[in-house]
C-alpha cells in the first residue's frame, strides 16, 4: 500500500504549497521598504478586479478576517494606497478604491520582479502554463464550493467556462 505522500492528490498539493510559498518570498524580497506582501495581495485583488468592492467582499476573495481587512485597510490608507469612501447608495457599507500611488507601487513590484517573470516563461512553454489550466482551474472551482456551501455540489470536471474563471 502507497505511503499518503505517494499518493498523486497529496503530491499536486504539496507542490502547489511549495510553489506558493516560493511565490509569496520571491516577492516579498522585491517589496519596498515598509510593504509587506498581505498588502501587495490586496492592491493586486483591487487591481485585478477593480475599485469599489467592500471591505467584506475583499476579506471574502482573500479570505481574511474582518479584523485582518480592517487593520490592512487602515494601514494602507495611512500609507496613501487606497481610499475607503462612504457607498453612495448604502451609507453604511463602504467602498474601497485604489489611489494613484497604490497603482504606482504595484506597477514598481511588477518592475522589480519582472526578471525572475521573465525567467519563468523562458524557462517553460506558453502551452505548457495553458495546459495546466484546465486541471487547476477545476481545482480552484471545486474547493470554492466546498469552502462556500460545506461541499462540493457536481462534478468538478463538468463545470462550463464561465464557473471556471479565476478572476474573482
């Protein structure tokens, strides 16, 4: 009988722990001084999927707490980042939008680890990173739903194109 860490599902999640976790510090080390990556996460949300979500939609997509959103939204702002603005329509929601400076530090941490970027791509195929897609899209959808309803409610491999897109 295979020992569990022979076991393919337990090596796919290993690897991608792996590779986070190598993510996470190959970035942290380009961030300026006074950055840490919790924040060049959250300006990379805001900036992928635009100003105007709320404070409980961001903790949601990140999956943070409420504190943790607050403490980071309340140092961000300090630093210039970001604004948190009344929701004109629902005064007691508010609304998250990044400033001109947010923007700029974001695209200086693009600049600063655009070598090892550019690295990565010469280092594998286009249709190589396209190819793992599917596989890792169907993951990500499947343990959504488990997170979201405490299981998951089909087939992860039957979802359509639309349930598979990663930019929420």
């Amino acid at each position: 009988m295979p020992e569990p860490q022979d076991r393919p599902d337990i090596q796919v999640f290993t690897e991608i722990g792996i590779i986070a976790q190598l993510t996470r510090a190959n970035v942290a080390k380009r961030l300026p001084d006074g950055v840490n990556y919790a924040q060049f996460e959250f300006l990379s949300h805001l900036s992928r999927v635009g100003d105007g979500q709320t404070p409980a939609e961001i903790a949601r997509a990140l999956q943070l707490t409420k504190g943790a959103i607050t403490n980071t939204l309340q140092r961000m702002e300090a630093a210039g980042y970001l604004v948190v603005l009344a929701d004109v329509a629902d005064g007691r929601k508010k609304r998250v939008k990044l400033t001109r400076k947010g923007l700029d530090l974001k695209a200086d941490v693009l600049k600063r680890i655009k070598p090892n970027t550019d690295a990565l791509r010469d280092g594998f195929t286009e249709a190589e990173f396209r190819d793992a897609l599917p596989f890792l899209k169907a993951l990500r959808a499947f343990l959504d739903d488990m997170r979201s309803d405490d299981g998951p409610d089909r087939d992860p491999r039957a979802r359509d194109a639309h349930d598979l897109d990663c930019s929420a």
